[in-house]
C-alpha cells in the first residue's frame, strides 16, 4: 500500500482535487487498493477552498507516507515553519515529495526546490524565480521531475502528474487506463507547454474555430486556405479576412503553430524519428521543420529533442 498525504489549507485550489481520481483509478485497475490518500492540513479538520467547498483533513504529524502532494492556490499562500519542517521531513523520508500549481512556493520556501528544476503556473513563474533566486525555474512546462521533487504547473496539469506518478509505479497501461477514465489524454508530456496554441487564437465565430479544430485533426493534410474556407463555410478571401480579424493571424500562420505545438509534444515523447515526427505533423521534411521551429521557438527540433532527453535522464 502507498500512502499518499495531500497537503491542503485555507483557500486552496479545489480543482487540485481532481487529481487524486487517477490515484483512485490505478487502483481500480490493479484490482487492489495499491493507493491510500489522506487530506493533510496543520490544524486537520474541516478546511474551507477559495470556492467555499469545505473538506475534512487530518492533521499532519509524523506518519510515513510513500508520496507526499502540496496543493496550490489561485494565489500564493504563506507557508508557516511548521508546514516547512514537515516537507523538509517528508523530503527526508517519503519517496517523492510534489507540488501543483503555487504548492511550488510551499516546497521552495521550505528549501526543498533549491538548486533544483521546477516550475509552477506560468503566471507566477517570474515571481518563484524572483523569491527563489536558487531554484532553476522552468515557466514552459507541464510538470517536471528532478529527483525526488516534483512540481506541476496550474491546476489540471496535477493531474498530468499524477498519470506520471502511476506510470513510474504500475506502467504505462495503468496510467492510459486512468486517462481514459478521466477523458484526458495520455498523458501530456513534462516538457510540453503549458500555451495552448488554438486556445490562444481564439476566435470568436464558430466558423473560424470549427476551421481550427478541423486542421487540428488534420495536420498530416495539406491544410490549403480553400480546404478550411469550405470548412468553414466561406469562400476563400472571405475567409482569410475573417480569420486575420479574429485571430491576429494569417491562416498559414496559424497551421504552422499547430503543427509546431503537436511536433514538439512528439519529440519530448522521444520515441519517433524527426523524420517521423516532421511526416505525421504536416511538414514534410526535417528541413521545413527545422525552420517552422525557429520562427516560431527560436531553436530547432535537435535542441528541443536534447533537452527532453537531459531531462529524462536527470529523472
């Protein structure tokens, strides 16, 4: 049985809740309890979220737990030496110690991110970096490993988290059975990021976002601006005017952000040639790619394939 303790206090994240359900599916799909979660606060009893939902906890003391998880906030919470000593604790004795969202600032204040790899929301990453000069921030990323510490950035990706926790401890099928459960996908990678390029475009017909979601799904295709024009209903400048108005971009534009977001999720998977990855994406060619990556990330495909694979191997 791995007991899992996770921390919580007044006005956190009720959202971050939501990731215990994949400790609760890996256990339907062992067929045996393999997890045990327990809320955790200073104080234990009931603990009241920033959206008013109330839960019961029980106050942390010095039980051995297999991985310890401190919640976050819309906000950064002050964290008390008391909470300190128990995550320094933890640090010493549990066999992971992770955070979600701002619960970053709880495990760098106690000094466990010093020196250490870690992110948190985007919003709040320049302000950890700002407090924590030690802790070697990432801002772009879904979750990070290093070592024994792990951190997560807002919310949902906790839940990205947890599906890595359960795939280091019961593989890969425990977890995809867990993210099929939740309707989530398997699993985001760490080294993803955490801007969406079609959430970003944001356009405010349906016509132009069914256009986005259809090149989406398409990115192997051609994706020419007469294509998405009948998707969308329009004729091809019509559509190219609306698009520009409501995006900000060129339809051409737009594709290749698609494409670069989805060739760069396959790379920090690490599994498929760039070659593979350059066909499946859209591009073509590892050349064409090479150069959608500079524009648009500043680097190309082998720089981000090589961090991936550092990362990896410092996990």
């Amino acid at each position: 049985m791995k007991r899992i303790g996770m921390l919580v206090f007044p006005g956190f994240q009720i959202l971050d809740l939501a990731a215990i359900a994949a400790f609760e599916l890996a256990n339907i799909h062992a067929g045996k309890p393999v997890y045990q979660v327990e809320l955790l606060s200073e104080e234990g009893g009931p603990v009241t979220s920033s959206s008013g939902v109330v839960t019961d906890s029980k106050r942390f003391g010095t039980g051995k737990f297999d991985t310890l998880v401190m919640s976050g906030a819309l906000f950064i919470a002050p964290t008390s030496e008391k909470m300190c000593r128990f995550l320094r604790a933890g640090l010493r004795n549990a066999r992971r110690v992770t955070s979600i969202c701002t619960g970053a600032f709880g495990l760098a204040d106690a000094g466990l991110l010093d020196g250490r790899r870690a992110t948190t929301h985007w919003s709040f990453a320049g302000e950890l970096q700002k407090r924590h000069p030690a802790v070697k921030v990432q801002p772009d990323r879904i979750f990070i490993n290093d070592g024994p510490v792990w951190t997560s950035a807002g919310m949902t990706a906790g839940i990205d988290l947890v599906l890595a926790l359960v795939e280091e401890d019961l593989g890969v099928e425990a977890a995809r059975f867990a993210a099929r459960k939740l309707v989530v996908y398997h699993r985001r990678a760490g080294g993803q990021s955490q801007h969406s390029a079609l959430l970003e475009l944001a356009p405010k017909s349906d016509r132009i976002q069914k256009a986005l979601v259809h090149a989406r799904a398409n990115l192997r295709e051609t994706l020419s601006v007469d294509e998405l024009a009948e998707v969308a209903h329009l004729s091809p400048r019509q559509f190219s005017r609306a698009f520009k108005a409501e995006t900000g971009q060129s339809p051409a534009h737009a594709v290749e952000n698609l494409r670069v977001e989805a060739a760069r999720a396959l790379i920090d998977e690490g599994s498929l040639a760039l070659g593979v990855v350059a066909r499946e994406t859209g591009f073509g060619d590892p050349e064409r790619m090479r150069r959608a990556f500079l524009r648009t990330l500043g680097h190309p495909p082998q720089s981000v394939r090589r961090v991936a694979r550092r990362e990896a191997a410092a996990a």
